[in-house]
C-alpha cells in the first residue's frame, strides 16, 4: 500500500498481484476509485441485494456508486456477478432469516465460481456477535462490514484480491466527521433520496437501530443544499429527505440550524418541484415544523408519525417519549392548518405486557384519527433491547388474532379516506408507466398515494393535474384534467 500528503493527482491506495491479474485500485483526489486488470479488458460485474428501510435503499445506492467508480458495471439478468455485495436489515427477525436463506443458496454459486466475492455489510454485522456468527456459519462469505465504514469499500475488495480468508471490518461508530464525497448510484426516474442525518438518540426498548446506527450526526446544511441543488440540475423533481428521525436534524451541530429551517432554505432551489422525508418521530415534531410545511408551496402535506400504540401504559413502556393525548393534540394541530393534511403511522401490536384493554385503545385511537393508511406489524424480540428481557412476552396466537382485527379495522378506514378523494382535481407527479404499452400511467399526489390514469409516457416527469375517478385499498384511479387536455393542445 503506497500513501502520502493530498495532490491533485490520484492518491493510490492498493496494487496488488492477484488472481484478475494485477490490480490497482486508487482513489482520485477523494471522489472516486478506480480498479483496473491486466488480464482481461472486461468490464466486472456486480450485483446489490437490499434489505430493510429507504437509509439501507440509499446506503445500496452509495455502495453502486463506489464499485462503478471502481470500473463495475451492474450485471445484467443473464450475466454471472464477479462481487455479490448484501445490505441487510436487524430491524426484524424476518429480514435476518431472508438474509440467511439467501446466504445459503449462494454457497453453490460460490463453489462453481471461487473467484466470486460475497460480502454482507448495513446493520446485521453491527449486532454485537452477529458478524463472527455470520463468518462461523457461512464460510463461503468473504467480506463483512458494517454501516459506519462504507467508505472502505476499494480497500476491503482489494485484500480479499489479495487472498485474505473472510475479511470483517465492523466500526463501533462512524469515526470522525462525515464522508461528504461517496458516489452515488442512482436509480433512474423522477426522485431522488438524499441524507440529512444518521443515527438515533430515542432509545425506544424495542429498536436495535441505535445500537447499529450509532448515535445522530446531522450532515451540514451547506452540505444538504449543494446536494439538492445538483439533483435538481441532473433533472430530478422530487427529493426525499431521509434519517432515522428527520426533525432532530441541526441538534449536533452547535448552530441555529433546525429540521423547519433547512426545509425553509430547501424551497429556493428552482427546478425541485416536490420535498418530502421519512422518518419523523412525534416526540420531535414541533409546532414551528407544522407551521414551517403549512407555508412551503414545495414540501408535501404527508405526516408519516409512527404513533406504535394507543395504550399511555405501553407507550411509556417503549419509551416513546409521549402520551396518547399529546400524538391526538399533534394531529389536530397539523389537520386545523392543513386540512387536507395525509397522516399515515406505524402501528405495532403484542409488545410485552400489552393487555386486550391496551389493544383496544390502540383499536380506539385509529378510530378516531382515521389513518389515510398505517404500516402494521406484530412484535418481535431483538436480542440486545430492553424489551427483550420484559416479562410477559405476548403469546404468538394472541399476536396474529389483534394484528387481523387491525388489519381489518385500518382497511376498511383506508378505503373510506380514498373514497373521500373522489371528485377531486389534484397534482400527480408522474413517475412512470403501469404496464409498457398499456396507455395507463401512474403518479404520486401530494399526500403520497398512488394514482393510475390515462396518459402518454411523455408526461413522466411532469406534475399534471388529474382529477380522481375510482379508489382502491392501495390506490386511486382517475382520468387527465380537461384543462391540461386544453393547454397542451394549444
């Protein structure tokens, strides 16, 4: 390895003689690596598989990025991958299982081509002991590492070139200031995510995220504004701002900086046309950041606020950091200046000690919101969380008969708020064709939900108004307004 003082010329990192022959990987004045072989002219291929939430969608992105920069090309449907990189979820035990099974079956790919990399990094290996049982289990894996350290991607590749045996690199926490400058892969289309923060302070019992995000970083504004700026000029009309819990944003970094701020500096860039982020927790959720979306012409009326329970007794127990008449107080607040305001929650039933009379005040409490529509899910136990040790875990039947009876309540209120929308004339972002060749295009309204009509694919990309016909569970169906009809034919 050969290093020194940063020129403008490329600072190499790695060279090395291995099986692809010799390799060099070097990183060009800290914005991109290049990987190059004498052994053969063909570009080698990669492939990324994600689990988990729109951070570990992003984070895949980064990771596509720097094997591009590298000289990867994505593989192709038919094309065999020369690195299998793995971005795994802990968030629940069902994400884990999908990554193990998928680990399994690529023991025989692995066989027929031992040149093959396997790598498994995101928030599985960040579990303490999770990333010695994945090497224990799955000798087949070559490289494991984990969220704090993506950037040491060229340099992790290059020793498992080399010929090290299972290479693990897992950082406790991200080790100094923010990698500004990673490449990113986008996926093609009209929206683009973009990281405003990592991490997470609230601690709620049953989250393993903090312990394998580490705590809240905010990345600077300046930082966030150049992004969104570029974005726009690469012809994206959507962006999505992403953390763990967005309006905590500007709590680090010693400036009067906030979450309503930034949107507020975000609404001046010309050509975003739509600002939306995920996730907000209702602990943070300020009146000044209502009162900031109720003035912005740019940041959609969607309130996404895992509310989890309805029960005071087992919010407390989450630790949420709020009653239930607080979360209900919010909610008026946010309808009384946005009335057409789209809320939509989280909603998590069976934590231990949740009584039937705590359940249904969970049933009451989306009685009387009325949730446009509600991620539901039952709990399950995270090695490593105090909830982990509560007693009175919840029996796995007395789990799935409340997760059907909500189910059952939050779709029929879901149908009911599409069916509100009929009639009216709304701004749908188009995003692509339903089907290739069908006529049928979709798009997003302002409060997220899909719309399917009539249209040409011209129109991706574009925010025409369209007035909604029909509503499903999942979505709304409508035909192009009359006065766009007009105006285009002009």
């Amino acid at each position: 390895m050969a290093g020194g003082a940063r020129t403008d010329r490329p600072l190499l990192l790695l060279f090395w003689a291995g099986p692809y022959g010799i390799i060099v990987v070097s990183l060009e004045n800290r914005k991109g690596w290049t990987l190059m072989s004498d052994r053969d002219d063909r570009r080698r291929k990669y492939i990324t598989f994600t689990f988990g939430c729109q951070m570990n969608e992003h984070d895949s992105e980064v990771l596509a990025g720097i094997l591009e920069s590298m000289g990867y090309c994505q593989a192709g449907n038919s094309e065999d991958p020369d690195i299998i990189l793995i971005n795994t979820c802990c968030v629940r035990k069902t994400a884990e299982n999908k990554v193990f099974s998928l680990l399994g079956r690529l023991r025989r790919q692995k066989a027929q081509n031992p040149n093959l990399i396997i790598g498994v990094c995101g928030c599985m290996p960040q579990q303490e002991g999770m990333a010695e049982r994945i090497k224990q289990l799955f000798p087949h894996v070559d490289l494991i590492f984990g969220t704090h350290n993506v950037h040491q991607l060229p340099e992790l590749i290059g020793k498992v070139i080399e010929g090290q045996k299972q290479v693990l690199e897992i950082w406790p926490g991200y080790g100094g200031e923010l990698r500004e400058e990673l490449p990113v892969k986008r996926k093609e289309g009209v929206r683009a995510w973009v990281t405003i923060m990592y991490g997470c302070n609230n601690f709620c019992t049953y989250c393993i995220v903090p312990y394998v995000r580490g705590r809240e970083k905010s990345r600077s504004p300046e930082a966030v504004y150049e992004e969104v700026a570029r974005l726009a000029g690469e012809g994206f009309k959507e962006v999505i701002l992403l953390g763990q819990n967005v309006n905590s944003y500007g709590k680090d970094l010693g400036v009067k900086t906030d979450f309503a701020s930034l949107l507020e500096s975000l609404e001046n860039i010309d050509g975003i046309d739509r600002i939306r982020y995920m996730t907000s927790h209702p602990r943070d959720f300020s009146l000044r950041l209502v009162e900031a979306i109720a003035a912005s012409k740019k940041v959609c009326e969607h309130f996404h606020l895992p509310v989890q329970a309805g029960s005071n007794r087992i919010l407390k127990k989450m630790n949420r950091g709020y009653t239930r008449e607080e979360y209900v107080d919010l909610i008026r607040y946010i309808k009384s200046l946005i009335p057409h305001a789209t809320v939509t929650t989280d909603i998590m039933v069976g934590f231990p000690g949740e009584t039937d009379e705590d359940f249904n005040d969970t049933l009451d409490l989306v009685r009387e919101i009325r949730f446009d529509s509600a991620y539901t899910f039952v709990y399950n136990i995270r090695p490593g969380t105090p909830a982990a040790e509560m007693p009175d875990q919840v029996a796995e039947n007395v789990k799935k008969e409340r997760i059907q009876a909500l189910i059952k309540l939050q779709n029929k209120i879901s149908l009911e708020r599409n069916e509100e929308e009929v009639g009216q004339t709304q701004e749908v972002l188009v995003e692509g064709e339903k089907d290739r060749g069908s006529g049928f295009i979709y798009g997003r309204n302002r409060g997220n939900k899909t719309v399917i009509f009539s249209g040409d694919p011209s129109l991706v990309g574009k925010v025409v108004p369209v007035t909604v016909t029909g509503a499903r569970l999942a979505h709304l169906t409508g035909i192009l307004s009359y006065n766009y009809h007009q105006e285009g034919s002009r």
